[in-house]
C-alpha cells in the first residue's frame, strides 16, 4: 500500500498546485514579496539601530571610566604625597581595574562598530536590490496586464471569428434553399408553359385523353350501325322508300332554283 500512497499523494498535491496555479495572481504575489522584503529592509535597519544604541552606552561607561581612572590616579598620587601608600595602592588597584574594564569596553565598541558597518553595507546593498526589484516588479505587472489584455482581446475576437463562421454556414444554407427555390419555380413554370398541368387535369376528369376519344367513337360508330341496321328493317327488303327519298331530293332541288 505504500505505493498507493505515494500516488495519492502525488496526485493531491498535483490538484493543489493546479488549483494554487489558478488562483494565483501574479501581480499580488510580487506585491507580497516586495511588501516581504521591506519588512526584511525594516529589520535590518532596526538591527543597526540597536547596534548604534549598545555602541553609544558602551561609549558612555567608557568616557565614565575614563574619568574614573583619571580621577584615581589623582588619588593615588594626593595618597603618596601625604604619606598614605596603602591609600595610594589602593586607588592604583581600582585603577587598574578601571582600566582593564575600559580596554573590554573599547574592545566591544570596536565590535559593535565594525557589526554597524557591516549592516550598514548589507542595509545598501538590500536596499537596491529592493529598488531594482520594485522596478522589475512594475515592469513585470504592466507586462502581465498588456499580456492578459491581449488574451481577452484574442479570445474575444475569436469568439467573433466563431460566431461569424456560423453566420456564414447560415448564409451559404440560406443560399443553397434559395436556389432549389428557384429552380423548382422554374420547372413549374417550364410546366405549365408545356401545357402538362392541363393535360393532367384533363387525364383526371376521365373523357380527355387518348383512349377516351377512341372508345367514344367506337360507341359513336355502334350506334350508327344499329340505327342504320333498324331502318333497312323498317323498310323491308323493296326499298321502297328509295323513291320518296329521292323525290324529297327532287323537291328541295326544285325549291332551291326557285330560290335563286
């Protein structure tokens, strides 16, 4: 199971990263990091300052044992005069205690002088590198923002590109509907200049087309000879009404001349 483990641990902290990487702003994080390193700057300017207040008390119990020891020797040498030597030894002893304290006490100020200088320079030198990199760090944000700008302006734009390549299927579509339209209008006019509507109308009315002209006259020419073949029964086989018809013929050609 260690392994297992270890890849979920890998894996959270690879969604962590990927979230932290989203959420973080680069402009706040340089903020902070400069805010950082003025604090870091504050410190050490504290740090000389506290440096400077040691060295000037140190400066002070010397300058005071200096006095002492100047103030001792005066005793010792009053003592002698005066025929007190053991008087006189003993200002000499506290004087040399004097001045065993006051060699420690410059030995320290030499110390705290040379750990003032050293922070002064390191007080500088952090200082421009604040100041470079709050140069860099404006430099910096302003590119980041041109750079987010751009991205909004080409996402923008291509989600203008987008929209207007739709647009142009929609119109090519429109296109294509419009010219079936028109080339259906066409043929139906082609058609009805043909005369095929009629001839369609014609042929479901049922007594237009071809066959029907055909069948009615054979029904014509039946009837005709059923009729033809009662009066030759009516007139029996003399024919006798041949003579009327053409006496009838006679007077309508008398009729006629008299006309004219």
């Amino acid at each position: 199971m260690p392994g297992l483990a270890g890849r979920m641990s890998t894996v959270i902290k690879a969604k962590i990263s990927k979230l932290l990487d989203r959420a973080e702003d680069p402009a706040e994080t340089l903020d902070y990091g400069y805010q950082k390193q003025i604090e870091y700057l504050q410190n050490v300017k504290k740090g000389i300052a506290d440096v400077v207040t040691s060295k000037k008390r140190l400066q002070m119990q010397s300058s005071k044992l200096e006095q002492s020891i100047v103030k001792l020797d005066t005793q010792a040498r009053q003592a002698l005069a005066q025929g007190r030597e053991d008087l006189a030894r003993t200002a000499l002893e506290r004087k040399t205690l004097a001045q065993n304290e006051l060699q420690s006490l410059d030995q320290q100020i030499k110390e705290l002088e040379a750990q003032q200088e050293s922070l002064t320079e390191n007080e500088r030198r952090m200082r421009e590198k604040i100041e470079a990199f709050r140069t860099k760090k404006e430099v910096i944000k302003a590119q980041y923002s041109a750079a987010e700008a751009q991205v909004q302006i080409s996402e923008a734009a291509n989600g203008v590109g987008e929209q207007m390549a739709d647009l142009g299927l929609a119109i090519q579509r429109a296109e294509e509907k419009t010219e079936n339209m028109k080339a259906r209008a066409n043929a139906v006019d082609e058609l009805e200049k043909a005369g095929t509507f009629e001839d369609l109308t014609q042929l479901g009315s049922g007594g237009s087309d071809d066959i029907d002209r055909q069948l009615a006259q054979l029904s014509a020419g039946q009837q005709v000879d059923d009729e033809l073949a009662k009066m030759k029964a009516e007139l029996g086989p003399g024919g006798e009404s041949a003579p009327a018809l053409e006496q009838g013929e006679g007077q309508a050609g008398h009729g006629q001349g008299a006309t004219q």
